[in-house]
C-alpha cells in the first residue's frame, strides 16, 4: 500500500469517528455531569473568587522582594566577569536582565488578576443590587406573590 494510499485510509477512519459535542457546565454542583436543575447558569461564588483574588495578590507581593533577591549578586557576579576579560559577564547581565523584564510582567499580570477579579466582584454585587431593586418595583412582582 502506498502511503498515499495509506493517508486516505486514515483520514477516512478518523472522520468517520468525529461527531460534535457542545461543552457544558456540569448540572449539578460537584461537577458529576448529570443531573436535573439549572446547572447551566453562570454562577458566581464569591468565596472562591476572593480567595484567587486573595492568592493572586499574596503572589505579586512575594514576586516584588523574591523575585529580585539574586539582583545584587548577579550584578557583582557579571562585574567580577567581565572585569577578568570572560564573555560570560554581559550573556549573565543579559539573562538578569530579561529575569527581571519577566518578574516585572508577572507582578503586574498578578496585580491585573486580583484586581480584576475585586471588581469583578463588586460590580456583580452592584448589578445584582440593581437587579433586585428593578424587580421588586416592576409589576411581574405583583403576579409570583
């Protein structure tokens, strides 16, 4: 068989198997699959929320004192290097370099995370607010009572 031959055969294996499948959140919970209820709404648990929020800003606090802890010393490092003539001490100045061009974007991605996610949570509490308050007032309210 040829490989050309071969190719068609595996390709028309392949795509006879392929059917869709739509994800979807878990209807129930603890993410078992099935299950009555409306598991498909978007549902905000602030706890769990504040607690990524809370986790991203430990981890920008500690990346701005950890994350240029090396700093001084791999300053002296490539200095003493460079002064003894060895190439090494401009490519370990370099590498501080981009070491600390990295450390900089991940503190600022942490902080746009707890950020994020801190407004995140008080515009959903505002909306939901507002929500509420449109509902009470509207005559739909009269008629579930």
């Amino acid at each position: 068989m040829s490989f050309d031959e071969e190719w068609s055969a595996a390709r028309a294996t392949a795509a006879a198997g392929v059917t869709m499948r739509l994800d979807q959140v878990p209807t129930d919970p603890g993410g078992g699959g099935s299950g009555g209820g409306g598991g498909g709404d978007l549902e905000l648990d602030q706890d769990h929320i504040g607690a990524i929020g809370s986790e991203a800003y430990k981890l920008h606090t500690r990346l701005q004192s950890d994350g240029k802890h090396a700093a001084t010393a791999t300053a002296e490092a490539a200095g003493g290097l460079t002064k003894e003539g060895f190439a090494s001490g401009a490519a370990l100045l370099k590498v501080n370099s981009v070491w600390e061009s990295q450390v900089k974007t991940l503190v600022a991605a942490c902080a746009n995370i707890s950020n994020g996610l801190n407004y995140s949570l008080a515009s959903h509490a505002k909306d939901e607010q507002q929500l509420q308050a449109d509902f009470t007032a509207s005559a739909i309210d009269e008629y579930l009572k």
